[in-house]
C-alpha cells in the first residue's frame, strides 16, 4: 500500500499543486483545501492513474489521504 500512498501523493502534488511536505496520512482533503470540484477532479485523477472505478461518495472531504490510499488498495485488490 506504500507504493499506493506515494503515487497518490504524486497525483495530489502535480494535480492541485500541493507541497509533498504539507499532506501526511492524516490530513484530511478538506485540510488540504480541495473542495468540491477538486474532490470529484481528484476522483477521476485517480480513476485514470490506478484504473479503478470510484463512485462520487468514495471521496469526500473528511476522507484522510491514508483513507484515499486504502479505499484504492482495496478496490485494486478486487479487480
């Protein structure tokens, strides 16, 4: 999942412009400043980089980026 973590981190960094040392497991995407529309930009980001479906509910705000990177570990593991 390590490897998960890092690529999202990548896509977060290179998407939305965030500083890599600003986003820890733990922050939230609200913390991090995406609203609404980065939530669903970041879902198809995601979508695209891991090839997995993610549904709009996947993602929300209080949702951690450790949380992100464990539902995508999940879905990965069942495609």
């Amino acid at each position: 999942m390590e490897d998960i973590y890092q690529r999202l981190l990548e896509l977060l960094t290179s998407t939305f412009g965030l500083d890599p040392e600003s986003i820890e497991p733990t922050s939230t995407l609200s913390a991090l400043e995406l609203d609404s529309l980065a939530l669903v930009e970041l879902s198809v980001a995601a979508q695209e980089e891991f090839d997995v479906p993610l549904e709009d509910s996947d993602l929300g705000p209080e949702s951690t980026v450790g949380q992100a990177a464990e539902l995508i570990s999940g879905k990965l593991a069942t495609v």
